[in-house]
C-alpha cells in the first residue's frame, strides 16, 4: 500500500494537525509516513496545503504530492480553486467538509471520481462548540479509506491535544471524529 493525501483549507482550521494526526496513527500502526504543510503568507485565513503519504514500505520520495490518491478539503469556500482537484486521477477520493450533497460538490468542482461530504463544521460547532473541523475531517477519511483505525486516530487526538486543550475538549475533539467517521456520505 502507498497512499498520498492532500489537505486544503485556511490559516487556523487545522489542516497541519489533521495531516499530523493521520500520521500519527499510521505510524502507531506500524506504517511508514511522511507529513508536511506548504504555506503561502502565514496567516490566519490564508489557504493553506499539507501532505500526508502512508505507506507499507520506506517512503523514498521527498516531493509534493502532485498525484493525490485522496484530497480532503477543510474549507468548502476552495471548491471553486482548481487547485483542490489538481492531480487527482477519476480514481480518486474527494471528501470535503460540506453541508449539501456530493452532487453539489460535483458541479462546483467538475471531479469526476467519488465525492464524499460530511457536514464537519456543524459537527465540530455541535460537538466541540467551535467551528474547528480538522478532527472530523480525519473521521471522514477513516471511514472512506481505511487507512487507519479510529482506535489509533482517538489515541493520536490525545497524544498531540490534550496538554494543548485539555481533556474535555480532547474528549469532544473525539467524539466530532467518531460523528464524521458515522455521517459522512457520498
């Protein structure tokens, strides 16, 4: 297996992490990875990119990911970017953090491959009663690639949150990830 996922979103939604988690798990799991963002200018709001590529073997590739096996994209106000299907073959996956339907994702992006949405942000507002969807988004991948397991997603969300935000909003960071993980369609 060699997987490589693209994540899209802006400056302070936590693309990096999200990234960062899903390797982390891999890595629990006894799998080779590689994780790292692309910045543009450094602020709040300003698109941003991270990379994310699991495999079984030792990764030797040292590059973007211009091929992208998944792209998942955090902030649906970059569907109308071109930049968010580059490279992603009909073979692909798209799961993006949207509230209508993949049909609606379709038109807006022309992918032809599988469109998977979940309606993160609702989730994360419900849940962690922030609008913060990173935690959801890496659910809704799980649950469409199986990648990792969502034991090793939960335990990574509290290795890297918890001294960072504390347990209770770790705990609520892991339920929005089990929610997507359930909600997410295509």
């Amino acid at each position: 297996m060699f997987v490589e996922v693209r994540w899209h979103g802006r400056g302070g939604q936590g693309v990096v992490t999200a990234s960062e988690l899903l390797a982390g798990a891999a890595l629990a799991e006894g799998k080779y990875l590689q994780a790292f963002p692309e910045f543009g200018p450094e602020r709040m709001g300003a698109p941003i990119r991270a990379f994310t590529r699991i495999s079984d073997e030792p990764i030797e590739i040292h590059s973007h990911v211009y091929t992208p096996d998944v792209v998942v994209v955090l902030d649906p106000t970059l569907l109308g970017n071109p930049m968010i299907t580059e490279g992603l073959s009909d073979e692909g996956k798209l799961i993006v953090n949207y509230p209508g339907t993949a049909d609606e994702v379709r038109k807006t992006t022309k992918f032809m491959g599988r469109i998977y949405v979940v309606d993160a942000t609702k989730i994360a507002v419900e849940t962690i009663g922030r609008p913060i969807a990173n935690t959801c988004c890496v659910g809704a991948l799980v649950k469409v690639t199986g990648l990792v397991t969502m034991d090793q997603v939960e335990a990574q969300i509290r290795k890297m949150l918890q001294t960072k935000i504390g347990e209770k909003a770790t705990e609520a960071n892991i339920q929005a990830s089990k929610r997507a993980y359930k909600e997410v369609a295509s």
